[in-house]
C-alpha cells in the first residue's frame, strides 16, 4: 500500500498550528498588555485629578479597540484555518478506517470543504451490493496536496478514514487493446 496521507503532514501541521499562536500570543497580546502595562504605570504615577489622564485614556480606549479587531481578525481567519486542518489530520489518523476497492474513473478538482477544510476528490466506480449496481464514489484528498498517480480505468483497493484518501494500491491497470493484442 502507497501512504497517501503521513505523519509528516500531522507534524507539519502541528508545528504551524503552534507557531500561529505564538505569533498571536507574541505578537498582539504582547504588545498590548506592554501599552496596558506602560499606560497602567504612568496612570499611577500621575498626582491625584491630573489632566494628563485623558491622554492615557486616549492611548488605552483605541488600543484596546485595535487589541480585539486584531484578535477577531487573526484568530478567526488564519488559526481557525489551520486549527481546523490539524483537527481534521489528527482525525484521519487515530480515526476508524474503511478500507474499499473500485475503479478509477477521474480526478475532480473542483473545491469542496469538508470539516472547514480544503479538499478535491478522486472518483471511484464502486460496486453497491445492496442495488445490485455501480455508483461514483467521491475520495476527498487534500486541496495543497497533489493527486496520487493513477491510471484511469485502473482498479484501486483504498483506506479512507472519513471519505479522506490515507493510503491505496493499484490492484490492476487497465490495459489497452494494443497491448492485449500483443
């Protein structure tokens, strides 16, 4: 069997999903608990009924405002995006898998989402032993990542955790005429 999905993603993941939050926590909080801190101080050392205090209120009020739009902003876009893509990879691999076979029939880069998360597919013919007939079957693979190398008309046998591609073999490859003739 060929590892589609390894623990190296997970690991990649992981190490960018700690890096994002402690650029927030380094980065955004920081600085703003410095001006809250500096701001603070300077408030206690100012004489009782200074007028001096409208300048710290004017240097605190916007950047606590700054502080909460940037936070909104950084940690509902790009840690959501990767907090959601290391939740789905951890998924895929302590999860339950599901291991098939069926015919490739084309690769479908078209964007879906599953989980909050960027995928295309790989669509299989299957056979559906309840119907007693073939059926498409959509194998989601990661969107940054590339398709594996399959034959059209080869037959796959696949694990899949979640309708995401983890590891496949190529059982047979589809021969052509020229080569059956042969």
């Amino acid at each position: 069997m060929i590892q589609y999905f390894k623990d190296e993603i997970l690991q990649s993941v992981s190490k960018q999903r700690k890096k994002t939050l402690w650029i927030y926590l380094g980065i955004i909080l920081g600085v703003y608990l410095a001006i809250s801190v500096a701001t603070f101080v300077w408030y206690l050392t100012l004489p009782y009924g200074s007028p001096t205090v409208s300048v710290i209120k004017g240097i605190q009020y916007p950047a606590t405002a700054l502080f909460v739009i940037a936070s909104f902003i950084y940690l509902s876009i790009p840690y959501k995006r990767v907090n959601k893509f290391y939740k789905l990879c951890k998924h895929v691999k302590t999860g339950l898998r599901e291991k098939c076979s069926g015919k490739f029939f084309e690769y479908d880069a078209n964007l879906t989402q599953k989980d909050g998360v960027d995928c295309k597919s790989l669509v299989f013919i299957e056979w559906n032993k309840y119907k007693n007939k073939p059926f498409e079957r959509s194998v989601l693979v990661f969107y940054e990542l590339p398709f594996p190398e399959i034959p059209e008309g080869a037959m796959v046998e696949y694990v899949t955790q979640g309708n995401v591609l983890v590891e496949y073999e190529i059982i047979e490859e589809k021969q052509d005429k020229q080569t059956q003739e042969d």
